[in-house]
C-alpha cells in the first residue's frame, strides 16, 4: 500500500486541533459515560459497548498488517504495530469480558468508533506505510525506552482496572474509595496508566501521529481524572489529602 502523507498530516493534525478542543469541553462538562451519563440516554451493557467501541482499533492494523508494505517488513514497525494492538486487544477483549461499569450511551459508543476506526488507521498505515527508522543507536536507545514506558503504564492501566472491579460485587454500581497500587497516589491511576503507556509510544515511535495520539489521550481523560477527584472528594469525606487527581504529588 502506497504511503499517503498528507492524509497522515491531516489526520494528525485533527488529533492536536480536536485534542485541544475536547479539553476545552471536558473543563466545563465531563464526557457523558459511566457515573456522569445521563439516566434518559439510550444505553448498551457495558461488555458489549466496550468491545464494540474499541475493536476496531484492534481491527484496522491487523487488515493493514495484511497488506503488503512499501517500506519493506521492518521488525521496529511491527514491533510498534503490535505494542498499539495489544492495547486495544487488552481493552476490547479482556476488558471488555471482565467489566462491571455501567451501561455505556450509544452516542458515546458511535463517537468511539468512529476515533478508534480513524486511529486505527492512522497509527497502522504509517508505521507500516510510512515510516522509516535509521539504524542508529540513538534510534535503538529511544526505542527501548519507549517500549518499557508502553509496558510500564499498560501494567499500572491493568492493575488499577483490577482494582476498581474489586471494588464491585456482580451487578452493583456504587463507588467505593480505591487504595492500592497508584491509588495511593492518584485518584485516576487507571487514567495515568493509559497516558504513560501513550506517551512511551510516542517516545518509540517518535512521529507526528504518535504524538497527536498521545497529545489527544491527555486531552480525552486527563480532565476525566480531575473530575473523578473533584467527585471522590464530595462523596467521601474522609478521602485521603494527600491523593492527588492524575500526576503524583503535583496535579
């Protein structure tokens, strides 16, 4: 498949202009899910609306992996490829199955599509299309580092979403206050986790669509983070002081 760079631009630069335009939405109202969703929407059960929303993610690299590359089959681009992959098979399969989060709206399931169908391609076609790495260690050395940090925050993303599901017997929808892991630091651990594991990849990749990922993911659920605090904060009165919203002992 031929290398289409001005698509990769624009696309990229969709990301950062619409990044900064959901962070500005989000600072006066919070995305329409999970605790702040609205009881008259149209809603799917929270297993299938997660598969539904984050699967094409998995799916468009994995169609782009079938094509032949212009570039050649470099094992940096796959290796890349597949960090992107096994964060949305984590979060459309295992996750999906193991949720017990509220109904999601339908609105935010056809949003999440049509981002997740997007980048999808985005990421997929110029890794695989577009990219070129020089072999230098410079380039191994950033590499590295950015694929350990991915490892890093997909671990802390992983173990918090394990937390917060023990918080919740079957079919329950109260909250309850998370200790444990970067909880006790953070009242959006599972939030820091994913921004860490973006911001690896982008390390990694170190290319215009990565850091528009990366830059759109702080946008979408840094403010979620905050929100969460603010909300964990009137719930509980007792809640920890020293718990920061998304970045330890700062923000």
């Amino acid at each position: 498949m031929e290398c289409r760079e001005a698509v990769v631009s624009y696309l990229s630069w969709g990301l950062v202009v619409g990044g900064g335009a959901y962070l500005l939405r989000q600072m006066q109202n919070c995305a329409e899910y999970g605790r702040y969703a609205p009881t008259q929407a149209h809603c799917c059960p929270a297993r299938l609306g997660w598969f539904l929303q984050e699967v094409p993610a998995l799916f468009v690299p994995l169609l782009l992996l079938l094509l032949p590359a212009e570039t050649g089959s470099g094992t940096g681009r796959r290796l890349l490829v597949g960090t992107f992959m096994l964060h949305y098979f984590h979060r459309s399969i295992i996750y999906a199955l193991l949720t017990r989060g509220r109904p999601i709206p339908l609105i935010i399931i056809v949003s999440a599509v049509i981002f997740c169908s997007i980048n999808g391609f985005l990421q997929g076609h110029f890794l695989l299309h577009c990219a070129r790495f020089e072999d230098t260690w410079l380039t191994r050395a950033r590499l590295t580092a950015g694929v350990l940090v991915f490892a890093l925050g997909m671990i802390v993303n992983i173990h918090s979403d394990y937390i917060l599901r023990g918080l919740r017997k079957p079919g329950e929808v109260v909250y309850r206050v998370p200790h444990g892991g970067m909880f006790e630091f953070v009242s959006g651990a599972n939030f820091f986790g994913e921004i860490v594991e973006w911001c690896g990849y982008a390390v990694a990749v170190w290319s215009l669509p990565a850091f528009a990922f990366a830059f759109f993911t702080i946008c979408s659920i840094g403010p979620r983070a905050c929100m969460h605090h603010r909300d964990y904060q009137q719930r509980f009165k007792d809640y920890p002081r020293s718990r920061k919203a998304i970045i330890p002992f700062i923000l």
